[in-house]
C-alpha cells in the first residue's frame, strides 16, 4: 500500500493526518 512505504507516507501526511491510515478514497484521489 502506498501508506507503507515511508517515502509515500511523506506525500500521503502532507494530505492526510496518520490517525486514518484508511483512507482508500483519499489515497486514490492523490495518486
């Protein structure tokens, strides 16, 4: 998943808090 690699985590925090690590429809929405 794109929140498990820790350089996409960096883009992923910017967008969306790391409480939710859930978050299909926001990730997809980004990439």
């Amino acid at each position: 998943m794109a929140y498990e690699t820790p350089r996409e985590r960096t883009w992923y925090k910017m967008s969306v808090p790391d409480e939710k690590p859930m978050t299909a429809p926001r990730e997809r929405a980004i990439r």
